[in-house]
C-alpha cells in the first residue's frame, strides 16, 4: 500500500509526464520498492481531479458521540443505576 506522500508524488509525475510508465519508473527509482500498478496511478489521479487529495475518503464509520448524549447518559445512571431498562 502506497503511503499519502507516494501517492502525491504518483500524482506529481503524471502531470509532468503524462505517461504512466515513466511515473512507475520513477517510483521505483525513488522509493526503490515496486511501482504501483497502472490502475492504481489512474485512481488516485481521477479522485485529485475530483476532490483534490489522495486520502481516502471518510467511509460510512461510527457515528460521533455528543457531549450532550454522554451527559444525559451519565445523569441517568447517576440517578438510577440498577433500573436503567
């Protein structure tokens, strides 16, 4: 897996070169580890193109928990603990 910064380089040489041969080149040559394959190179640069990054884009997670969730939960349980349900 590519880190953040080869990804941004990736990106970097494919506009210089327009090629994604000499981009893979260019990454062995400078990370000396092996290129990532030619469909990766083209989809990191479509989501620079449509997001203007190559991190990854936040997926569906854990929703966040409020501070106002955590205090009336703690109240709760403050005033009752064995009958909660």
């Amino acid at each position: 897996m590519a880190t953040v910064q080869e990804k941004a380089m990736c990106v970097v040489w494919f506009f210089e070169t327009k090629s994604v041969i000499t981009t893979q080149r260019r990454f062995r040559t400078t990370y000396k580890k092996d290129p990532p394959s030619d469909n990766s190179i083209r989809r990191w640069l479509t989501q620079f193109q449509e997001t203007g990054s190559v991190l990854h884009r936040k997926g569906a997670g854990r929703p966040s928990t409020s501070q106002e969730n955590v205090d009336r939960i703690q109240e709760t349980f403050t005033r009752s603990p064995r009958n909660v349900c």
